[in-house]
C-alpha cells in the first residue's frame, strides 16, 4: 500500500477494549508522518453513528485511505460508512479492540503502532461483506442470533478490559446453562425450513491463525458465500460441543451449510447482533456482497485457497 504522499484520515474508538486506546492519537500521527503521509487527521468516536459518518464522507474530504482503530464494531461501522459513501477507500484496522477477529484474519499485529508499519509496507485485498438490511447494518465477520448475540451483550466492556477474550468464554458457558429450544423458520437462498433450535449464526470470515495454531470455522473472506451454523441441542455438553467444535475448525459437515441470502424468523423473538454489536431482534435478514470492499492486509496474508 504505502502511505507516503497520501492523506489519511484515522477512526479512533476510545472505547475499545483497551484501556490506552483514547490515548494514541498522537503516537499514531507521529507513525504515519515518519511513513510519509502528507496528511493525517485523527477523529475520536463518541457513538458508532460517527465512524459511519466519518467514513462516508471521507473520499469527498480528499482523503486517500482510512485506518480504524478499534473492535470489530467500529471496523464494522466504517466499512458501513464507505459502502455508502461508494468511494472504494482502502480501510486498514489498528488493533485496539478485545477480539480484533478481523485484524487477525488478515495477518495484522495487535499493536496499533506495529499495524501501522504492517499496513505501510502490506498488500490490498477485496472482501465480502455481509449487508443486515433488516437492521441497516454492515458486517465483515459474522452476524447471528441468540447465543452469540447473548454472549456478546453479556461480556460487558469492564469485563472484556479487565479479562480479555477470556470474558467471551465466561459468558458463553454462562449462556449455556440451561438453553431451551424455540420455534425458528430459517430460509436459505429461497428454501425455507421451519426447526427447533436456540441459536443461527452467519460466518462471513472464520480462520485466525494465533501462534502457528487455526483457529474458527472454515468460512472465506473471498468466497462470495455465508456460511450458516443452526444449534439444535438445548443440552450443555451437545451445544458445547458444537461451539468448541467450531472454534477448532472442525465443524461437522452439517453444521456449517453455505448460502448467499439467509433470512431468520424466531418465536419468540432472539436478540441479534453484528460483529459483536447487538443490533435488535430478529427477524434477522443477510446477504453476501461479494468482493465490496478493500482491506489492507499484511503483506504475509494469503487468501485461502488463492
């Protein structure tokens, strides 16, 4: 990529999971000026309807690229933001969040002063997104219903600050006790089942690779499809079982099915969210958009299968 001669404009959550996150304006400026940027302003969000704004507005401001620094929200909500604006901006992520999925996926380091250098010296590369228009949003990695929305609304920012992606898994397990299945009718690129179940989820992006080891379901970027995981079994050990199955990227072979329009209904209604921001209730609506945006990567990334 490179930033020398180019004006950037920086997307800070202050509210991300770590605690410095408010205080790297400057060092982030100082970064980009010695990659020779000609221009670098740094904008702090109060609320996600800021990075959305930002972001949309940006290519009319003369900017050449956006750096995001923070969760997959605010990832999430700055690529919202160029989609509408239909400018096409490169968007590169500054790991401050508590999961960075997507900062992962795409090779990046989770220091924020490290991405910076990653990102001068990475690649482009074009990603799928997942368009909600049921809740007017825009996601990158993964969006569902029940489950993996309760366990994201539960690990509360004191938690995710004070335990890290450990706060995910205590309330995962919490979320698991006792789960009952409901009425779901689920429609899949026109095909429509109705089933008990408690939870959908809709993977966009799945594989992280942490200390040479993978890690989340097999789902691809780049594929131009979502991957779709239904949880069945109100039990504790089969729905655990399930998750952890996911996790290591082992699923079993019906418990990811792949589509390119998903559509959920729930009675009653499960609460939903969108790269971890719980958005609303269902009913839940999903489709891919393939290939809409370009990412900065490391230049170590390599898609999968390409």
């Amino acid at each position: 990529m490179g930033f020398a001669r180019q004006d950037v404009l920086v997307i800070l959550n202050p509210a991300s999971g770590r605690a410095e996150a408010g205080d790297l304006a400057q060092p982030l400026e100082r970064a980009l000026r010695e990659a020779g940027a000609a221009r670098v302003v740094v904008h702090r969000t109060g609320a996600i309807g800021d990075a959305i704004r930002w972001a949309r507005d940006a290519a009319a401001e003369g900017f050449d690229a956006l750096l995001v620094g923070g969760g997959d929200g605010t990832v999430a909500a700055t690529a919202t933001g160029v989609l509408e604006g239909g400018a096409d901006l490169p968007i590169g992520i500054l790991a401050v969040g508590t999961g960075n999925g997507l900062a992962h996926m795409l090779r990046l380091p989770t220091d924020p002063l490290k991405s910076v250098r990653a990102l001068d010296a990475g690649r482009s590369v074009r990603v799928d997104a997942i368009e909600v228009p049921s809740h007017d949003r825009v996601g990158l990695v993964f969006a569902g219903a029940g489950l993996d929305a309760e366990v994201n609304r539960d690990a509360d920012a004191a938690s995710k600050r004070r335990f890290g992606t450990l706060a995910y898994a205590a309330s995962t397990v919490r979320n698991l006790v006792g789960r009952r299945s409901q009425r779901l009718a689920l429609t899949l690129d026109g095909h429509r089942m109705e089933l008990a179940g408690h939870a959908v989820s809709v993977f966009n992006a799945g594989i992280i690779e942490i200390a040479g080891l993978e890690f989340g379901p097999p789902a691809n970027l780049h594929d131009g499809r979502l991957d779709v995981a239904v949880f069945r079994s109100p039990s504790f050990p089969a729905a655990a079982g399930q998750v952890l199955r996911l996790l290591i990227g082992r699923p079993k072979r019906a418990e990811l099915v792949g589509a390119t329009h998903v559509r959920l209904e729930a009675d009653p209604p499960m609460p939903v969210h969108v790269d971890g921001d719980v958005v609303g209730t269902t009913p839940l609506e999903a489709r891919v958009r393939p290939g809409a945006l370009c990412f900065l990567a490391a230049a170590s990334y390599r898609p999968p299968n390409g």
